[in-house]
C-alpha cells in the first residue's frame, strides 16, 4: 500500500526534516505513530497521501512510485486516502451532511442519500444532519471529520492527533470508530501523544506503534 525505502525530506534550502525513513504499510494493517511535538509527525504523515514529496529515497503508493505521478495521478491517489486532521475545517453555511458529502460532490460524483444516511448514523450524527457546523461540539466535529474523511469510501485513513482537543470518553468513541473501519478492511494510520490511548486500544485492536525520533521513524516496542 505505502511503501519507503531510505526516505529523505527537507524544504529547498534547508537542512533535512526527516532522514532515512523506510516503512511498509499493509493493506488492513493499524499504526499509531508518536513522537514530541515538532518532532515531523504531521509532515510524515503528509508524505504519506502525497502532499509532500520526498527530496530522495524511494516511494510507492498503491504500487505507483509518487515521484513520477502526473497531477491527475495524485488526485486519483488522495481519492484512496481519508485523512482526518485535528483542527477540522468546515463550510459553516453548509449543513453537516453537505459537509460530510462534499468531496463526493467536488469529485462530481453522485451523492446517494441513503448511503450519506447509513455513514452520519454511524458516527451518530443523523439527528444534526441539517445542523451547521458552529453549533457541533468538539467530539461531534471529529466525527464528522471522520465521516468526510471515509465518505469516498478510501482504502487508507490517516489521522492526525484527531482526539488532541477532545476528553477521554470522546477520544475512546473516535478511537472505537476507527477500529471498525479497521476491521472492515482499512488501514489506518494514527498520530497521536497520548499514550494512554495507545495502551487503551490494546484491548480492540491489533496495531504496531511507529515513532519519530532524531529525525528517524522507528519501531517503539512490542506489537499492540
């Protein structure tokens, strides 16, 4: 699915973010990635669905090598990835299903309302369906985050420190989400600080904890 093989990233000018990263990411597999802050979690994780591309080193997505993908072929990639980022962005006029709906509507495909329905009853947003986003609480934009982000029905959701703001009790329901799309068949990519999350979803899922330290992406002990 992702793969890297020695994987170098810096801006033009500047010394090197990130060095030396090699990883596999497997079809159905579950990773948390740590890390201090500041320490290249978000820029990894951009690495990851192309929005950055690295300075050297070898990189494939879905078996295509992304350094040598045409613009149409990036956008085809970012359709395969469901990303979910901590500070979520919205169109306050818009409704939270229209919200939810969006990137099937900017792809120009066609929005089925029974399908819109079934994905807002799973993240238990149905009955704010027609709310907009201003009056959703920080759990509940999350939520909806998720939704928007797997609504293109992708096959790689990247979190990114989604439970950052939220307590526990909306940082375990986010987490629970998660892993049932993890085993549905997805594979998810987590980044997150809080190690007691980690150790919680020990109990639900099977996951392998990445870590970015030094500027290296390691291994951090055992499988989960």
């Amino acid at each position: 699915m992702i793969e890297m093989q020695n994987l170098t990233f810096g801006y033009s000018g500047g010394d090197p973010l990130l060095v030396d990263m090699s990883l596999s990411l497997q079809p159905g597999s579950f990773h948390f990635l740590t890390g201090p802050s500041g320490s290249g979690k978000t820029t990894f994780l951009r690495l990851c669905y192309a929005d950055l591309l690295p300075s050297s080193g070898r990189m494939t997505a879905f078996g295509e090598d992304v350094t040598a993908l045409s613009r149409d072929g990036i956008a085809a990639l970012r359709r395969r990835v469901g990303v979910v980022h901590q500070d979520t962005q919205f169109l306050d006029h818009m409704p939270v299903a229209e919200n939810v709906a969006l990137p099937l509507i900017v792809a120009g495909e066609p929005v089925e309302m029974p399908a819109l329905g079934d994905l807002l009853n799973w993240v238990q947003l149905a009955p704010l369906s027609r709310s907009l986003p201003p009056s959703l609480s920080g759990g509940e934009r999350q939520r909806a985050a998720l939704a928007r982000a797997v609504v293109m029905s992708p096959d790689l959701i990247i979190a990114d420190e989604p439970t950052g703001n939220l307590d526990w009790d909306m940082s375990m329901r986010l987490l629970q989400l998660l892993v049932e799309l993890n085993h549905s068949g997805k594979s998810v990519l987590f980044a997150t600080h809080d190690m007691h999350l980690i150790r919680a979803a020990k109990q639900h899922v099977q996951a392998r904890v990445l870590r970015i330290a030094g500027k290296r992406l390691q291994l951090a002990g055992a499988d989960l």
